[in-house]
C-alpha cells in the first residue's frame, strides 16, 4: 500500500472513530428515556463501532492501520503519546487490553457476562487525537491533504453538538412510539 493512502485510511479511520464516539454520547443525556428498540441498538452499534475503529488504530498489532505499522519511529510515538495522554507504559497496556477485552468479549464474540461495562472512552479519544494529528502533519507535509480536518478535536466537539440536536430531534419525533417488535 502506497505511503498517502495509508495515511488517509488513518484520517477516515480516526474521524469513523471519532463520528462514532460523538454519537454515543449524544445519547448520554437519554440513557432509560429511549424505548424503542431502534434506538437502544443505534447506541450500542455507536459504542461497538467506536471500540473497533479504535481497536483497528491501536489495538491489534496485525491491523494495517496499527500505530506500529504506520509510524516511522516507534519509540519516539510511543514516548510522546505517554506524555500526551499524561501517562506510562503500564497503564496504557491496561487501558489497552482492557479496550481489547471488551472488543473480544461483546462485540467481535459473546460472553454472557452478568453485566457488561462500557470501558471510558476518554483515554482512546485523547490518543486517536494524538495519532491522528501526526498523520494529519505528515499529510501537509505531501500536500496531500485536503479533505480532513485540520484539529480533531474541534472536528469532535463540532460532531458532538450536531449530532445531540439530531438526537433531541429524533427523541422528540418517536417519543410517543410504542416498541411493537421485542
């Protein structure tokens, strides 16, 4: 794969994952409000797919996408997402594995759990901002960069805030919707 199209399948890919979050989250101030099966399911699929993009991003070493694969100097990323996230070594590969753990356990196969918890998604965003900002400026560098946003985390506060009146607006158009199927 040529060099430009791996780095822009890193932009789609962190901006799937960031799309994804913001949806999720949209839903927080609706959690129990929400009948319908319809949107208890687009809510899960938002965290799932957001737990995959992230898993594809950081998570498995044999991802095409994987940090690893994509950066040229490994100890160098490594380094200064640590010092990004205000972190170590340790409690990233916790983080890490507790992310991928989910991923195995509830959306790529079933183990029936008494509960399932949804891991904090604030660590995986601050580090997609992270890879994605490095990408992003190798992008500018080739002059191949066009399409994707120049901060990720304005792009996600702006997905955030559109898709919460989406939310509302959906919320108060099938309120009063009775669940006829489950």
């Amino acid at each position: 794969m040529e060099r430009e199209r791996l780095l822009n399948e890193v932009c789609i890919k962190c901006a799937d994952f960031v799309r994804q979050l913001s949806l999720h989250r949209a839903f927080d101030g609706f959690q129990g409000k929400f009948r319908q099966n319809f949107w208890i399911l687009i809510n899960n699929n938002s965290i799932n797919m957001a737990v995959l993009d992230w898993c594809h991003l950081f998570g498995s070493h044999s991802d095409e996408l994987h940090w690893k694969k994509v950066v040229s100097n490994i100890s160098e990323f490594r380094k200064n997402l640590y010092k990004h996230l205000e972190t170590n070594e340790t409690t990233w590969i916790v983080y890490r594995d507790n992310l991928k753990d989910h991923r195995y356990k509830n959306i790529a196969h079933i183990e029936i759990l008494p509960l399932t918890n949804i891991p904090d998604m604030t660590f995986a965003l601050n580090s997609v901002y992270f890879y994605y900002g490095s990408v992003i400026k190798e992008l500018k560098k080739k002059n191949v960069y066009s399409k994707y946003p120049d901060n990720l985390t304005r792009y996600y506060e702006d997905c955030l805030k559109q898709t919460k009146v989406y939310v509302m607006s959906a919320f108060n158009a099938t309120k009063g919707f009775e669940e006829r199927v489950f």
